[in-house]
C-alpha cells in the first residue's frame, strides 16, 4: 500500500513525517480490518509501530503532547503535523481491544503486540527466577577469602558479585572495561564447583561472535594460569546465544540441562532476543548477565539491561563494579569515558584542549584531530602507519609464495585488530563506507573486490557456514590442490581458523572502519573515533562512551566539530519500555 493511497484515504500530513511506508501501511491495515472514523486511531497505530523501528518498546504518552519532541525526536514543523488529543484518543483505540488485539494498551504505553509479548515474558520469567531457591555453599566466606583474600575496610565489589551470584538464581554484574566483569565469573565457576558432587555443566554464551571469542580468549588465559583440577571447573568456548539457542533442544532430549549459564555483553541482547533466551534457561539453573549498562543499547528495540538495572524488579540483584583495572585515575583513556558518560562538558572541552594534535603521535595515550576534510592526507598517512606491523607481516607471507596457513593467519588477524577506526555514521563522507576507500587506496590493496589482506565483517548468521554476525575475516593465499587461491580465513571459538571461499560470503562488509555498533564485543590496542561534521540523531553519550572504550592504549577522536561532541555527551539514549 503506497503512501499516496494513505493519504488519499483522509490522512493528511502523515507524509511529512518521519513515518515510513511500513508504519502506515499497518495503520492502514488496521482500519481496513475494524474501521474508525478518528484519524486519530490510525496515527497512534503507525506512531507504535515507528517507536518500534527506532528502537523504543512502545510509544510512551505520558506527559503527551508536552514530551512528545523529546519521545519521537521530530523537530518543531513536523511535530505540528500531529492531531491534538492523541493520547486521550488511545482510550477508545479499537485495535486495542481483546486478548488478541495487534496493539496493546497497558497504562500510558501503546505498544505491539509482540513488544508487549516480549517484555512479559521477561517480567514474568524473572518473577519466577527471583522465587527460586538455590543452596548457597557452606563456609561461603571462608572460601570467598580463599578466591579474594579476607575482607578489607572497602567494599570488594568483584567479591560482592561473586557472593550473590552463589547464593542467588539470578545476578546482573555490570561495570565498565577492565572492572572484572569476566574475572568475576571465572572465581565464581570455581567456587560452585568445589562445592559440586559432579562437574557443573556452564554455557557460557554472548550475542556475537567476536564476544564470544573474546569471552572464549579470556576463559582460556584463566585456565592457563589455574592447577589442572581448578582449570578443569571453567569451560572451554563460549558459543552465540543463536548457536546456543540452535542446540539446546538436543541438549535439552539427553537431559544436559545447564546448572549455570553466563551471557557476557548482555547490553547488546534486544527485547525479543532476551524473551527467547529466558524462557530457553531452565529455571534451575543460575543466570548471570555480564554487561556495561552505559554503552549502545542493542541494535534491535529494546533497552532491556539498562532498564533491569535502573528499574526496581532487579536492583537488589544488581552489582555494580565500580574500579576499572585497565583505566586508573590518572588514566587518559578513563578520563575520557568518566567525562563522557556523565556528561561533564566542562571536563571533556578542558580534556580536548590539553589532547595534543595528531593520529597516534608521539607518547600521548589521547590526542585529538580536527581537520575538516575526511579525506586529510596527513591524517591518512599516520593513520596507515599504524597498520605497517600488519602489511610487514602480511608481504612476508606472500613473498613465500607457500599460501597461508593456520598459525599465519591468526597472527594476521590479530596484529590486524590492533587498530581500529570506528565511525558514527555508516554514509557520508565521514562514514565507514567512505573511510575504507580512502584507507583501502591509501594501504595500497587493489581497487577489486576480493584481495589479499581484505578484511571483512559478516553482517548476519550462516549457519551452514558456520559464520555468526560480527565474525571478523581476512583475505588470504592459500595452497588449494597445488594452486594458490584467495580464501577468508575466519578464528573460530577453540582457537583454529576456518576457510571459506569467497564467492560464498554475500553479505560481508569490508572493515578497514567500522560503525561504533558494529565494534562492540570488541577491543583495540588503538581506536581512532571519527565523529561527523554535522549534528546526527546517533551522536549521543552511549555512542561517544562506547566508542572510547574499545580502546585498551591508545585513543585518537576526530572531531571535525568539537563543539558536537560535547553536544553529543549530554545527549542521553531514552528508550521507551516497561521493564523499568
């Protein structure tokens, strides 16, 4: 149904909003169905389901139409548009109506079914946790001093954590990078399972790929520094919930029920995703959610661990830890993310003034750039020298012209995520599509499609592939039946690399620069934050915060604005939904 047919069918000015072809068409939808003769019914319709595309649970009307620039983010001339009354029209909305209504009214929030669905589920699966009762293990304190030495004058929030985590079915640890999120869990798996008649069956799961290989990389390193008896109490790899999800049935038939299941970057998990993953947790089992509450909500709608966390369902399940063991006081990176996610203007112009000029230059951990072009040359160039350890690496495998192997191409992919470019936009001149041109052309890689050293990002789950979203790849020589082919060498969970030909990944993108989206779940040893020129509707605090902490050493922001980016730090991510 097109927009013009809308329109036609006594709807006018719906066109000169932000409401797409989609929202309208289910409005229109809805009317054809059980007709209204209020315009205004049709417009709360398609306003539900536009709050749903941009991420919100519902469309909030409280305080309507007062907050309603703040709720839909429309600027001045295209909030003129909307008839008066809306809210008090939502009263006699017909399509909300019945157990089966596509729309549903629950106090001064009008959602979609499914949204309403979903976040009942949540509510309903938690309630049901938080009735559970587990036996704690005897002389908890006493083996808590064991794991984290005796109890000081100052609060050990890791032991904190660890402590409810034992004794209760459900926790929420969150913190920022290098708090000890993950440190945490690995002191809690051995304490529950020296306390365990029999090896404690642990899922250890996260929404992408690169999180799971992470949170596999660091279950290993804590292995490898344990006595083998102790080691044996973490598990290997961490799976993607959809790979989880995948087996669990099977899991499930040969009674392998999870007694402890662990999901880390729980910030990025949407609102159906986390229906789906509660009911599929037995409620027998202990569920603890690793994340930071102030980074990028999920891409999907939802807010779900920021509201948990703020809201009063779980906040006496809730820890916070507090102290980063990566960025201490007087660290330039922690500055930068404490100024940023609270909003500290002052803090963050006094911060970008004493930043020195350059990309990576000189000893400075944080420097600044402010060039107005995206494509400065000079900026390019220090840029690129901070991938020459890669392409050094990269022509001595080529010049031995033996093709690639297994240990070679790990060692690519990982001096190769040293650095990362991380935009805001994904269009536009300062976006990731025309920043991996320019750093293309300016490594010197051909301008084809598929060459050796292209790195790409898968952008959805294959599972005959066995490639997950986010999964990181490079392009390489490989020895195939004596002739030297391109394949895309991808690491794997336990360690290996898995080959695949080109011509099979059809929705990969090339990452020289990726979104700051796309970058969580991931860390890097240098992390340029390029910021556009103009204002955007995705420059906010969680964004700017998020990006800032991918990075472990070294921080470059490009702003060709700077004024923005203190802008953007007071603008906060507002997500409509009830589970706060």
């Amino acid at each position: 149904m097109s927009v013009g047919n809308i329109n036609r069918s006594g709807w006018p000015g719906a066109a000169r909003t932000p409401l797409n072809g989609l929202d309208m068409a289910l409005a229109q939808f809805c009317h054809s169905m059980q007709p209204s003769d209020d315009v205004r019914h049709r417009w709360l319709a398609a306003l539900a389901s536009h709050q749903w595309g941009r991420g919100h649970a519902c469309l909030d009307l409280q305080n309507w139409p007062q907050q309603a620039a703040e709720e839909l983010g429309w600027p001045t001339e295209q909030l003129q548009a909307l008839p008066a009354g809306l809210a008090e029209a939502a009263g006699n909305l017909p399509w909300a109506q019945g157990d089966n209504s596509p729309l549903v009214l629950h106090g001064h929030r009008l959602y979609l079914r499914r949204a309403w669905q979903a976040e009942q589920t949540i509510k309903q699966n938690l309630t049901q946790r938080l009735q559970q009762s587990l036996n704690p293990p005897a002389s908890l304190q006493d083996q808590l001093d064991v794991l984290f030495g005796a109890a000081g004058a100052h609060t050990d929030w890791q032991r904190q954590a660890c402590a409810h985590a034992a004794q209760h079915a459900i926790t929420l640890i969150t913190g920022g990078p290098g708090t000890g999120k993950t440190t945490t869990v690995v002191k809690l798996l051995q304490l529950l399972q020296a306390n365990a008649a029999a090896p404690l069956r642990v899922a250890l799961t996260a929404p992408t790929g690169k999180a799971a290989a992470r949170l596999s990389q660091t279950m290993a390193q804590a292995r490898s520094r344990l006595p083998a008896d102790q080691a044996l109490a973490l598990p290997a790899q961490a799976q993607t919930l959809h790979r989880w999800l995948m087996g669990l049935p099977a899991e499930l038939a040969a009674g392998k029920t999870a007694d402890v299941v662990v999901i880390d970057e729980a910030s990025m998990i949407d609102l159906e995703m986390m229906a789906r993953v509660l009911q599929a947790v037995p409620l027998t089992a202990r569920l603890v959610l690793l994340g930071d509450k102030d980074q990028l909500a999920s891409v999907e709608a939802g807010a779900v661990m920021a509201q948990l966390c703020q809201g009063s369902l779980l906040s006496a399940h809730t820890v916070s830890l507090l102290h980063s063991h990566r960025f201490d006081d007087s660290s330039g990176i922690g500055q930068w993310a404490r100024a940023a996610n609270s909003g500290d203007s002052a803090g963050l112009q006094q911060l970008w003034q004493q930043a020195p000029p350059g990309c990576f230059q000189g000893d400075a951990v944080v420097t600044r750039l402010s060039a107005s072009d995206s494509a400065d040359k000079t900026t390019l160039a220090q840029l690129t020298d901070s991938w020459q350890p890669w392409l050094a690496q990269l022509a001595d495998m080529q010049n031995t012209g033996m093709g690639c192997d297994d240990e070679q191409a790990l060692a690519l992919l990982q001096s190769f995520t040293r650095v990362g470019v991380l935009c805001a936009l994904r269009e536009g001149r300062w976006g990731v599509h025309a920043f991996n041109r320019q750093l293309q052309q300016a490594l010197g890689f051909a301008d084809t499609q598929w060459y050796c050293g292209r790195p790409v990002m898968a952008r959805r789950n294959d599972y005959a592939l066995g490639i997950m979203n986010g999964d990181l790849g490079l392009c390489l020589p490989r020895l195939v039946d004596g002739v030297l082919r391109l394949r895309v060498a991808f690491a794997d969970a336990a360690g290996g690399v898995r080959w695949q030909v080109p011509g099979r990944l059809d929705d990969v993108d090339t990452v020289f620069a990726m979104t700051v989206h796309q970058s969580q779940g991931s860390e890097f040893e240098q992390v340029l934050l390029v910021l556009p020129e103009r204002t955007a509707p995705i420059l906010t605090r969680e964004l700017i915060y998020t990006g800032i902490t991918r990075a472990r050493q070294r921080l470059c922001i490009w702003a060709a604005a700077p004024a923005l980016l203190i802008a953007a730090c007071e603008r906060q991510v507002q997500r409509s939904g009830g589970l706060d």
